[in-house]
C-alpha cells in the first residue's frame, strides 16, 4: 500500500506552481496616481475547474462578494479569475454590481471562456467607483501577459496586495513517490483583520480531479482553522474571499483515491492556509509582534474562541504585547469578562511553557523569564481554563501607535 506525504516546497512562484494555470499580473492604474504599481491580474486554467469559495460574513458585503456567490451555486465550471487591488468595489450600488459583471464577460471573452466561468475579486477603498476605463484596458493587458512561467505568479502574487508589505505565497507537493498533486496559495491582507475572514483575498489552486461538493468541504474545514483564527485589528472587512480551484490536469481523481491520500491532501491544504495566514497576521499594519493564543480546558468551541477574542482584541492586552510588558493581569482580566463562566481558582497560565499562573495565583519567581519571552517578536500564551476538554488556538498581533497613525492617513 502507497504512503502518502506532503512537502511543503522550499521556494515557491504562488500558482503557477501547479501545472495548467496562467498568470498575469499588471498595472492598471486602478488607484489614478499614475505609478506603476500592480494592480490587475488574471487567474486562469484552460482546462474547466471545480471551483469552491469562503466568503465575509459582514452584512455589506462588496460586489464580487455576491456576484461570486451566485455563480458558485450555479456549480457550473469555473475558467479563471480576474482581481484588482487598489479599489474594494464595496457600497458601489447597481453601478459597482454591474462593473463587475462586466469584468467577469470581458475575461471570458478574451480568453474564449464560457459564459459565467470566470470569478471576480476586488480589495481596496470602499465607497469609490471602479476606474472601469482603466479596468478594461487592464484586462486586455493582463491576458495578453498571462503565462504558466515563475515570473507570471509572482507577478499575480503581487497585484492583490494594498497594505501588505511584501507578497504571501507558498507550494506544496502530495506524493508516494511515483505520483504527484501540487496545492499552491497567495493571499492578501494586513488591516482590517479578524475571523470570519478578513480583509483578505486568498488564492488556492490544485491539480486534483475533484468535485464541487467534496472540495468546498475540505476548504470549509481548513479556513475555518487558518483564516478564520487570525485577528490583527478585529475589524471585518467586506470582501473577504478565499477561493479554491482545482483543474484536474493531473488526472488523480478524489473519488478513486485512497483513505490515505484523501487524509494527506486535507493535511496539504490545511498547511496552505495556515501558512497563508501566519503571513497575514505577521504583515499586519505596524505590528511587531505575532501571538499565538491557546486556549485549552474549556466546555465548548464557542467559548474557547470568546475567550480568545476577548484577549486578542483587548487594546490593554495588545498595547502590553507592543511594549513588551509580562502583563498577565490584562489577559485574565478579558478572560474574566468573556461571557464564559469560568472559575478563578481553576486558571493555569503559560509563556512559551513557562508557568506564569497556577490554579488563579501567580508564579512570581519566573518573572524574568516572562520579561524575555514578551520582549521577543513571536511567542505562545497559553490560558487553561479548567472546564472541559475543548481547546483552541488563534493567531494574533499587538497593537503600536504607529497603527493609529498609518490608519490616520488618506
């Protein structure tokens, strides 16, 4: 019997890793300053894709939110993606809804793609109309660059990114040695962070054989343990999208595969979106320091995440984690008015496996060595709560003066 296994690959270009897609990445001019920044890029497979996707759960939701819903239910086959930064095409009416329509069949028609095939993501400003005489243009420009080389996924890796500092990519192989799937992802985001995605767009791509149903769950599941445990800001944004698709050129098929394989490759795609995600919340606005919460001991998954939330969106909490301050006192604090009933008494509490609280009293003597895991840029605080066996983890940031400033400016 074969043995499945992942690798994660030591460098990746973003999709074009996976054999049968074309990337592009170009500048459009979307933002009207007249630079050279990338802004407009396509996503596309010739071969048709099984196509899923995990959307904001913020009440006003952008035009390509719901356009892309709807041609998700359609559960026809999906061809490519077309994606601008530089402007959120949110709270933009009839007027945004049909810009983006329009984005959607002038791909299609450049690349000889069926009608409702391709996919449309915009992030950015709110509340602006789309440049639609700069999106056109960019469009024909971004298919004429498209290509399965290294260049063309960075170059798409790159033209979703507003805020972030440096692009979020990362390739991963499924194999037993004579047989191969790869899984690849970006993604975008650095303000405007919290679960139940954030301002973010990921992109995964996949050469497995797969259907809609069966993807869409595994997606579900791993999103919900990358992307929907991540918080810088605890801000929600309105076009969170994370969409995935798989193109089948490899011609391993889900359905004939393996307990084994089916195991690895939920695995593979599962490291795709942490991966992802990690980099999100380190690039967060001004951030210096990336923190992973643990929450173990509760009574059910809905209160281990308040509990987590209510520490990770703490402003004392986060501006304690900035200045490098072992303040204990604040996490059991937010603890203490989550809305979970815990009992004082029962709380243990670990930095990086040292314990700086036992059963509600505080282990003073390793002081010190509280003062020198706070100071460092990454670090784990772990909170037992004594009620159950339900635990969690959540990825989070602190909060600097130099956030409110960077957010301050147009």
């Amino acid at each position: 019997m074969s043995k499945w296994i992942y690798e994660v690959c030591e460098t990746s270009s973003g999709l074009t890793d996976v054999p049968g897609f074309y990337l592009s990445g170009i500048g459009a001019d979307i933002r009207q300053k007249q630079n050279n920044l990338l802004d407009l890029g396509i996503f596309y497979s010739p071969a048709a894709c099984r196509a899923a996707g995990v959307f904001t759960r913020n009440r006003v939701r952008a035009a390509p939110v719901t356009f892309d819903e709807e041609v998700l239910e359609n559960e026809g086959p999906i061809h490519g993606i077309v994606a601008n930064s530089g402007n959120a095409n949110a709270c933009t009416g009839e007027l945004g809804m049909a810009n983006t329509r329009a984005m959607a069949k002038l791909a299609e028609e450049l690349t000889s793609a069926p009608e409702g095939s391709f996919l449309v993501c915009s992030t950015g400003r709110i509340g602006r109309q789309l440049p639609m005489n700069n999106v056109r243009q960019g469009i024909r420009k971004a298919v004429e660059a498209m290509g399965p080389e290294p260049q063309n996924g960075i170059n798409f890796a790159d033209c979703i990114l507003t805020s972030d500092t440096k692009n979020k990519k990362i390739s991963v192989k499924v194999t037993d040695g004579d047989r191969s799937i790869s899984i690849s992802g970006v993604a975008k985001g650095a303000g405007m962070i919290r679960p139940d995605m954030a301002t973010m767009l990921g992109f995964i791509a996949t050469d497995l054989e797969i259907g809609n149903e069966a993807l869409k769950s595994i997606l579900l599941d791993a999103t919900d343990l990358s992307f929907n445990a991540i918080t810088v800001d605890g801000d929600m944004s309105t076009n969170d999208t994370v969409l995935c698709l798989a193109n089948g050129v490899s011609g391993f098929n889900w359905d004939e595969a393996s307990d084994c394989f089916k195991d690895c490759f939920k695995q593979a795609l599962l490291k795709v979106c942490e991966y992802l995600a990690y980099l999100i919340v380190g690039d967060g606005e001004k951030i210096t320091k990336v923190v992973t919460l643990k929450i173990t001991g509760a009574a059910s998954l809905e209160e281990a995440r308040k509990a987590a939330y209510a520490v990770a969106h703490s402003p004392l909490v986060k501006s304690s984690w900035a200045g490098s301050d072992p303040n204990w006192g604040r996490v059991i604090a937010a603890i203490g008015y989550s809305g979970v009933p815990i009992t004082e008494t029962q709380l243990k509490m670990d930095y990086d496996g040292v314990p700086v609280m036992r059963d509600g009293t505080p282990v003073d003597e390793n002081l010190p060595q509280w003062q020198e895991i706070v100071a460092k840029k990454q670090f784990e605080i772990a909170v037992e709560l004594g009620m159950g066996e339900v635990e969690t983890r959540l990825i989070a940031s602190d909060l600097t003066p130099e956030y409110i400033t960077f957010n301050m400016k147009e």
